[in-house]
C-alpha cells in the first residue's frame, strides 16, 4: 500500500486526506503533504536536506497529536523561511512524539497555509493502517 495523500476541495480550505500503513508513515507522509502544498515539487527536487529542527509534543490522543506536529512544522516553516521535506522520530506513540525536521531554507511559498485546524480533523486506525483527515485554512 504504502503511504499517499490527496488533497480535496474544501470552501476556503485544503482538506488533506492522508493514508498510511504505519504511524510513523502517516506523520511523515502529512510533512510531504504540507511541503506540496507550500511550495509544490521542491522537496522531489531537493537531494539534500541541511537544516534540521527538533519537535516534542504531547496530546490527548493521536489526531492531536498529529494537528499539533504539524502545526509546528508550519510554524517553523513560516519563522524559519523553510520548507521540510523528512522526519525521523527518536519517539512516537499514539499520544507522543520526539521529532527531528529536515528540510532546506526557501525564498518564499506559492500557497499560504494560515492553520492545521481541528475543524473535522480525524485518525483512524484500520486494519490494513491508518488514514486521517485534516483540514487547512488557507
């Protein structure tokens, strides 16, 4: 199966439909997902990725935990003028992660994505994965 994402037309939004076979994979995927969105093709085209931030979070569950993530990947996005295109996870649970980005520095994006919102975000687990459904304000 592997992991993929789509993206949806949603009024005013992107909703962000993403699947994966294991959770590390859907977070990841979700990083590949955002960095499409902000500055499409640039990570396919990027052999080396310099730049490197930490992330930690906690959540109540997974599906926070995932909208939080990515909030900070587009936080240090837009502060870091950078776009990240990997993660590598010394930690992840389905409440819990310890994060490393990698990424490259950029001059600007060609969307501007405002929020990850909460607004119909869901994971599942199912038995072949996981999918999830975020919603991006943009």
């Amino acid at each position: 199966m592997g992991a993929s994402f789509r993206l949806e037309p949603h009024t005013a939004d992107i909703r962000l439909v993403l699947t994966a076979e294991t959770l590390p994979e859907l977070f990841q995927i979700a990083v590949v997902a955002l960095a499409e969105i902000l500055l499409p093709g640039e990570c396919h085209a990027r052999r080396r990725l310099p730049l490197r931030r930490s992330v930690a979070r906690k959540a109540p569950d997974t599906t926070a935990l995932l909208v939080d993530f990515l909030c900070d990947v587009l936080w240090h996005s837009q502060v870091g003028k950078a776009l990240f295109c990997r993660v590598s996870f010394a930690q992840l649970t389905p409440t819990e992660l310890e994060a490393q980005l990698w990424g490259v520095r950029v001059e600007g994006f060609v969307q501007d994505v405002k929020a990850v919102t909460y607004h119909e975000a869901e994971v599942r687990r199912h038995s072949t994965g996981y999918e999830a459904r975020l919603v991006l304000d943009v």
